[in-house]
C-alpha cells in the first residue's frame, strides 16, 4: 500500500462518520473497495462526474479536517514512538541476565507495548 492509499484510508477512519452518507458510501468503494468511477456511477445510477464530484468533495473535506485538528499526524507519531520504545524495551529484555526482577519488569514493559501497538495505537 502506497502512502497516499494509507493516508486517504487513515482519513477515512479517523474522520468518515463527519461525511455525509453518500460521500461516506462513495469514498469507500473507490478508496477502500478499489472501484472505479464507472463502476460505483453504474451502481448508484448517476454519472460517472457525479461521482467523481461527491469522492473529490469528501476527500477535500477529510484533507481539510486533518489540516485542522492534525489528529492523523499525532497518531501517526505516536505509534512510531511506541514502536522505538518496543524495540528498546525488547533489547533491555534481551540484556537482562542479572537476576529475575529487572527481566521481567522488562517483559511487562514490552507485553504492555506490544498491547498498545496491537490494539492500534
């Protein structure tokens, strides 16, 4: 996945239910269905520019959400720090051989991670 795909797919997560339901319905067969401007016009029995103009409107919107409250980006770093902090975590497991209280306060440390960066964070 390319990362304009995963920054349009992260938009959509974050902020697709602020959408309108056709917006909503039409930004996600074309961004997250991976079908075409003809095809999701031939299913909802508009014009292919229809289309277009209802995923171009929701898009815009998304960017400009973003752009606003940064809420993609925060997450986005965030996740790359707890991502370091596993690595760091794992590697003062691996260091542990001093007796059993340090390694497993290490291993808390990076299941507590592991927890977080599972559930999305």
């Amino acid at each position: 996945m390319d990362d304009e795909t995963l920054l349009m797919t992260m938009l959509f997560d974050f902020f697709g239910d602020l959408l309108t339901g056709k917006q909503r319905e039409y930004y996600d067969l074309y961004h997250n269905e991976d079908l075409s401007l003809s095809e999701i016009a031939e299913k909802a029995g508009i014009t292919r520019q229809g289309v277009y103009d209802i995923v171009s409107r929701a898009e815009k919107a998304l960017a400009m959400m973003e752009r606003k409250t940064g809420v993609v980006q925060k997450w986005l770093n965030m996740r790359a720090e707890l991502e370091k902090a596993e690595a760091k975590s794992k590697e003062l497991l691996s260091l542990t051989d001093c007796g059993s209280g340090p390694a497993e306060l290490a291993s808390e440390i990076t299941e507590i991670i592991g927890t977080l960066l599972a559930k999305g964070m």
